[in-house]
C-alpha cells in the first residue's frame, strides 16, 4: 500500500525514544485493518521530525503494520502536499475554485509542480527497490498520480492500481491546468494497471478527461468503501457510553441535528448553520424543540483558506446562537475536540444528520451513521456526495447550494412519521453493512490482476 499518510506516526517518549501509534486520518481507520497482520508493506511520507527519525530506522514493524516512511525533503513536501495536492487537485476535483480569482498558476506553482514530481519520484523509487518481483502495489489519491508512470518503465512486473478518494473533476476543470500538467498528470494515472473511484460518476468524469486531453480511453473500475468494523467497536466502547451521556446533556430532550466533519471546505459547513438558521426563522415550531450538535475539527491549517473557514464556521454559530438562544437553549453547539467515541456517540444519537457536501468522493459519516444510529435518524444527504449512489434512495436529498431546501430537508426529517424512519432507517443500515471493506480490498486486487 502506498500513500501519503501512513498508518504510524511517532513521537518522543519521555525518555526520548521513538514511539509508534496508530496514524491519524479517514484513509487509515478504512484501509488500516485490512492490511493490519498481513505482513504486506505500507509506504507513506515522514510527516512530522519524529516521523523523519523513524524513517532513518528503515523499515518499522508496529501496530501489526509493517511500514515503511519516506523521508523526503520537508520544503518539497510542503510544496507538493500544500500547493499541489490540497491548494489544486483537491479544489479541482471537489469545484472549490473561485476561477476570477484562483487559481494563479506563476512561478511558485510550477516550483510546486517540480516537487511534486519530486515526491512522487520519491515514492516510486522506494517501491521499484523494495517490491518483490510481480507484487501487487496499490496507490492511495491524488498526492500519488505520477507514482504509476515512473514505475510502468522501470518494473514492468508489478501489478500497480491507483484509487482515488475523492470526486474527479470534469474536462472543462483539468483544462485549468496548464495543458503539459494536464497531460503529464492524466497520462501518470493512465500508466496504471487501472484507476478506481468510489462511483461510476467520478470514473466517467475521468475517462471524460482522458478523452478530451489525451485522445484515449483509461481502464477504470468502480469500488465503493465502507466503514470499517471498528465504528461498531466504538459504539460498544465505555468511552461511546460517556460521549452518549455527554450528548443526552447537550440536547436533553429535543430533538437533535447532528454533522460529524473535519473543517473543510467542501463539506459545505457554513451553509448547513445558514439552512438551520433558515429552519428557525421560517418555521419557529422548532425554537428551543431542536439543537443542532456540530462536531467539526480542525484540518489542513497550513492552508490560508482553511484557517479563514474555520473562523467563519466560528462566527457563524456566535452569530445564530446570538440571534435565538435564549436562557435555556443554545440553537448550534460546537465541539471541536475530534474525539472519536463522543462523534460516534452523536452518530448513535441524531435525529437527522446533515451531510451536505458541495462534492465529496464518498462520505463515510453517512455511512458510519446509518450503521450505529439507534432511534431511525433520517440521513439529509447531498446528491454530490458518492455515497448518494449507494443511499440516495432511502436518505432525504439536500441541494448543497440551496439553503430554502436544505432546511425544508431538515424540516422533513425531524418531521417524519415513525414507520417511514424505521423503514427508510432499516434500508440505509442494511445497504451499509452489506457491503464491508474486505469487499473493496478483493475488487482492488481482481483489477490489479485483471
Ligand atoms: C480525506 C479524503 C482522502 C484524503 C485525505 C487526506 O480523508 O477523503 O481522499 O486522502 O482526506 O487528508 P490529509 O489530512 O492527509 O490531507
């Protein structure tokens, strides 16, 4: 497996020695137990100093994970991990570009593009030295696109599919990019055995691109993730049971609108605060009758946008809570501390959960929600989210742009008579669990093979 975010990180224990725990992130809880005492390599990026000392150590064995961190230099990290793959693929393919102002491709955006070769190179280098003859190597994302060119010509012998996480975006977007990038990052991801997408519209929205920019038809293939099973752990765990408690405290016995989110843009947090605000004005019934709990977090603060949203996000509630809390009731709480077991407490919880991404490759908390959910909470999900293929039918549709039917959504939800939750509840549980991430891991390996 390879990836920019490893399943390790390290720290400094008090003695100073190097210590190993489980790495942060969305792509770790999913894939991390699959690969977990299989003995297969996992290659990621040093990411921290600490990371860096362990990269020195070669490879480390931990947590049942055999990894194996680069130490690529930290200036070109940061370029290729801030400018490259956050500030530019990633606006790409999840449409956060505001195109009269951004992007500005000048010379510090091709330096960018150099290091992100670098990196990539990097990563290529170490799997053509380190893979056994015919192995199977799978590249996680967008941080990795080149990975799969530089290795076709050195190792021919390897089995190297790409997946991508997230959305993809259309021809018009990828011709943003300057022509020669365009090529170069199409024809990375072409050189693969074949590149996966969590549904079929991301994969034709690639072939589309591959199309109209290089004139040829890629192999693709389709494979929608779940979550893993450690969401049900959690929800059996005494820390579940405390954060329960803790949620019982903030809503009491209204009713209660949940979002679970890092802080980032394209989950489209704001205009989620902006419906319930709509809610409230609209249809006063429900001031002081509902809370809504937003447990988001911080992410990708080296980007000047982000740290910009997170204040908004900030002043958004402070400006809502303002406008109707009153001595009893405080309309939007806010919990930032990232902690697991109280989300999954909340995920157990809700009433409705609101998932309302402007675009987003899958969406495991819609997911994770319908799987732990105990009182047939409704799912207002986004038609832009993957996982819409998967539960469109049986969640409630929110247009991300349109606050007006976002908080209708919301309105129906918290409304809905008790049959039509329990059955639309048991079609979201069942449609979940039906498929879990062994299925994602086989169909990777059978398009490795294929
Ligand atoms: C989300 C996306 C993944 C991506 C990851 C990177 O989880 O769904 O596609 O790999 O973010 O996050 P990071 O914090 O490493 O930038």
């Amino acid at each position: 497996v390879v990836s920019n975010r490893g399943p390790l990180s390290f720290r400094r224990d008090d003695h100073g020695a190097l210590e190993a725990r489980r790495g942060a992130g969305g792509l770790v809880s999913s894939l991390g137990p699959l690969v977990q005492g299989t003995g297969a390599s996992w290659i990621a990026a040093a990411l921290s100093e600490d990371d860096r000392a362990a990269a020195g150590a070669g490879v480390v064995e931990a947590e049942g994970f055999r990894t194996r961190m680069l130490a690529i230099d930290p200036d070109d990290h940061r370029m290729a991990y801030d400018v490259i793959s956050n500030a530019t693929l990633w606006y790409l393919h999840h449409g956060l570009y505001d195109l009269p102002r951004r992007p500005i491709i000048d010379g510090r955006w091709y330096e960018a593009w150099d290091a992100y070769r670098r990196v990539n190179k990097a990563f290529a280098d170490t799997v053509a030295a380190e893979a056994p003859n015919g192995a199977v190597v799978l590249v996680q994302d967008y941080h990795l696109a080149l990975v799969g060119g530089m290795l076709a010509a050195r190792r021919p012998d390897l089995a190297a599919v790409h997946f991508s996480h997230t959305p993809f975006c259309g021809p018009n977007s990828i011709r943003v990019l300057p022509e020669a990038v365009a090529v170069e990052l199409l024809r990375g991801m072409t050189a693969y055995r074949a590149c996966g997408f969590h549904t079929e519209r991301w994969a034709r929205a690639f072939a589309a691109c591959c199309r109209d920019v290089l004139g040829s038809e890629p192999a693709t293939f389709v494979s929608p993730l779940g979550p893993a099973d450690d969401v049900r752990e959690v929800a059996a765990s005494s820390a579940c049971e405390d954060g329960l408690r803790w949620v019982g405290n903030v809503a009491g016995d209204r009713k209660l609108v949940v979002r679970v989110d890092r802080i980032e843009l394209s989950k489209n947090i704001v205009r989620g605060f902006l419906a319930f605000d709509h809610l409230l004005a609209s249809r006063p019934e429900w001031r002081e009758h509902v809370v809504f709990l937003a447990l988001v977090y911080p992410s990708r603060e080296g980007l000047a946008d982000y740290l910009a949203y997170r204040n908004e996000v900030a002043s958004t509630i402070e400006r809502i809570n303002r406008r109707w809390a009153t001595p009893s009731w405080t309309p939007i709480v806010l919990d930032d501390s990232d902690d697991y077991p109280r989300s999954v407490a909340a995920l157990r919880a809700y009433d409705a959960l609101l998932v309302n991404p402007i675009k987003d490759g899958m969406n495991l908390v819609a997911k994770e929600g319908a799987l732990v959910n105990e009182r047939d909470g409704v799912v207002c999900l986004s038609r832009d989210a993957g996982a819409w293929d998967e539960l469109g039918g049986a969640a409630v549709e929110v247009h991300p742009y349109d606050l007006l039917a976002t908080a209708d959504a919301l309105h129906a939800a918290l409304t809905m008579g008790p049959s039509e939750r329990a059955q639309r509840a048991k079609s979201l549980h069942d449609t979940v669990a039906a498929r879990t991430p062994k299925h994602w891991l086989d169909e990777q390996l059978a398009a490795a093979h294929r």
